[in-house]
C-alpha cells in the first residue's frame, strides 16, 4: 500500500493518494487514464501480469471496454479497492459476466436510450429507486448524497424493512415500498426523472413498470466488483450529474431523522449507558464473543444490548450467563425509531459492521468531523 506521497512505478497517474479531513490517510490509489492504459509499458506497476506485448494490448483493450464497471465517475476523490481489484482483474469472471449481463439486459429493455448523464434543472420531480443493496447501512449511505437534492420533489422506493429508516426525512416526501404505489403515482402527477441505483435487474424492473420511457440516471450505474466509500461516492456522484462544483462533496455525511422525538412509550434505559450491538446480517460479518467483551468491561458501567432479532439468541445466552444486574437486553425487542432513540441517550457504542446497521446510524446523529 502506498503512504501519502509515495510514488510507484514513475507514474503520477498511480500516485495520487488522498486524505480524508480530520482521518488517516487512505492508502488507496487512482487508476491510470485511458492513454496510460493502451500505451503506457510502466503500468505493470499496477500490477499486470504481462507475458508479451500482444497478451498487454488485449488485455487493456478488454479492460477500457469495461471502464464503465470500473471508473469512479463522481466528483472529488472517492475511497475505494479499486486499484487492488484491478490488479488482478482476470481472477474476476463473474465481473465480466455481471457487466455483460447488465449491458445486455438494460438492451433488450430498451432502456439504453432513455440513459441520461446530468440532471437538469427542469427535473424537479424525482423518483430514487434504491433496491441493489437493502441492508440498512448501505441504504443510508448511498442515499446520503439526497440532501443535494433539496428545492425538489423526491419520491424514494426501497425495501419495506428500510421504509421506517426514512420516515419524516427532509429530502423524501414520500417512501414507496412496492413499485405499484410508485406507478400510481407517476399516473396522477408524472416524474421528470428516476434515479435508479444500479443498472441491476432489481432496479430497472421496477423502473420499467413506473414508465418505461422515463429518462433515468445511474448512481453507480454498471459500477461493481470493488469495495468503495458509499457515503463519499453518493456526494460526489449527485454533485456530478447536478453540474455541482467540487467542493460539495466536502459535505459528505450521513443524515437520519429517527430518533429526535419523544416517543409515547420509550424504553427505559438509563442515561450515558454503554450500548453493545448484537448480530449481524451475514455470518460471516458477525462476531459472537461478546459475552468475553462484556466481562471484561467494569461491574459499574450500565449496559444495552441492541440489535435485530438475528442476535437475539446470542444476547438471550449472554444475559442469562453474565447474570449482570445492570445489562439490559433489547436485541430484537426495539423498532428503528426506538433504537434510535435509545441510542441518541447513550455514551458509548460498542459494535461490529452489519449488526443492524447501528454504526452507520450511530454516525449520522454524531458526524466524524464534528
């Protein structure tokens, strides 16, 4: 990994590394240009594995006809794993294929022609199709870039578990859960525009039975197959197609509403208690010894354990084993609004990526430059 200012390979194009205000450098990297990639012998310092130069050309020939799965087309610099995936991008089949497929697709849908790449001033009715990726995390940091659109209409259409993530948001008047209530509404007051979040089948379908000749943008578009900083990329891609000057993506963060009102029943926890998130989406993003966590932490500190009802068995097994007077369970017991609000009354979070996307909502109430 590069450090801030270190070179490679004599090539500026791989060099330019980035550093977030008030963090770390991000020791990640840009991709070389179109120009570098066809011509450039250097660029094994990205790390080709080049047997001859006719194997060289064919290869970068593939890759630039697959740039629009691979470039970051948003403004500013975007934090990703893009200059390690490309490295060994030949090891990716399903990459290419998922391109190819989504290409292809988007064809046959005769969608292709209604692709736009800016938002006009004239779009002042939005639909935000936001399907891809419907973990809660996810979801509020690819729509996190929604607040650039404030002054228009903006009608969003999620999963149904993230509808209550969204309620009484500034930017989404209205948050639709089936494409149905989308198209009913398109019919009484018809949409300048939808934003759909990839070029996915899951996004375009319902797309398509909104109004199939809608004119539409992508967020990430084909974009795929590396890891990337959503929340930076949202920002820096609607600043992008609303012909926006760079410097707002200095405003990248997360933003949720939840939490803020007095609830008529709340759960009583009590204040400046240390929350510990529970569970997980995918198993593999889960970890499981937080009952060795929470007896190493002082007998004093009140705790509360929080999460969906994935960690439910693990937080039942930890209460009855710690026997602590002071550990409160509400793992799966809480909604969004509820867990929220709990969370907006604690002191410290403790807490893994996946667990009910706590983190990413722990970081929209107390932004990192704050």
């Amino acid at each position: 990994p590069l450090k801030l200012g270190e070179k490679r390979g004599g090539d500026d194009h791989v060099t330019d590394s980035i550093e977030a205000k008030n963090q770390n450098p991000v020791d990640l990297v840009r991709v070389p240009p179109r120009s570098t990639l066809l011509a450039c012998k250097e660029h094994k310092a990205v790390g080709f594995k080049l047997s001859n130069k006719s194997l060289f050309k064919r290869q970068a020939l593939l890759l630039q006809l697959m740039r629009p799965s691979w470039h970051i087309d948003a403004l500013g610099d975007t934090p990703s794993d893009q200059t390690r995936f490309l490295s060994d991008w030949a090891s990716h089949p399903r990459w290419f294929l998922k391109f190819v497929k989504r290409l292809v697709i988007m064809r046959l849908l005769g969608q292709r022609g209604r692709l736009r790449n800016r938002i006009t001033e004239d779009d002042r009715k939005i639909l935000w199709i936001n399907l891809t990726a419907p973990s809660l995390g996810d979801a509020l940091m690819d729509t996190s870039g929604r607040v650039l659109l404030k002054g228009r209409e903006v009608h969003l259409l999620t999963h149904p578990k993230n509808a209550e993530l969204f309620a009484g948001d500034e930017i989404f008047s209205r948050v639709f859960t089936r494409p149905e209530e989308a198209r009913e509404e398109h019919q009484r007051h018809r949409y300048d525009l939808v934003l759909v979040d990839s070029f996915s089948p899951r996004s375009l379908r319902p797309k398509i039975l909104v109004d199939r000749a809608l004119p539409f943008v992508g967020l990430y578009g084909f974009l795929n197959g590396f890891e990337i900083h959503r929340t930076f990329f949202s920002f820096g891609r609607l600043a992008k197609l609303l012909s926006l000057p760079g410097s707002e993506v200095s405003r990248a963060r997360l933003t949720i509403s939840l939490g803020q009102s007095q609830l008529n029943a709340p759960p009583k926890v009590q204040e400046n208690s240390i929350a510990v998130g529970i569970g997980g989406e995918w198993s593999f993003r889960t970890y499981t010894r937080w009952r060795e966590v929470i007896e190493l932490l002082p007998p004093e500190w009140p705790l509360v354990m929080l999460g969906s009802s994935n960690g439910r068995e693990l937080a039942e097994q930890i209460e009855e084993r710690i026997g602590r007077e002071n550990l409160q369970n509400l793992v799966g017991h809480t909604s969004l609004e509820e867990t929220c609000w709990v969370l907006r009354r604690c002191q410290i979070y403790i807490g893994r990526m996946g667990a009910y996307g706590i983190l990413h909502r722990l970081v929209a109430f107390r932004p990192w430059y704050s």
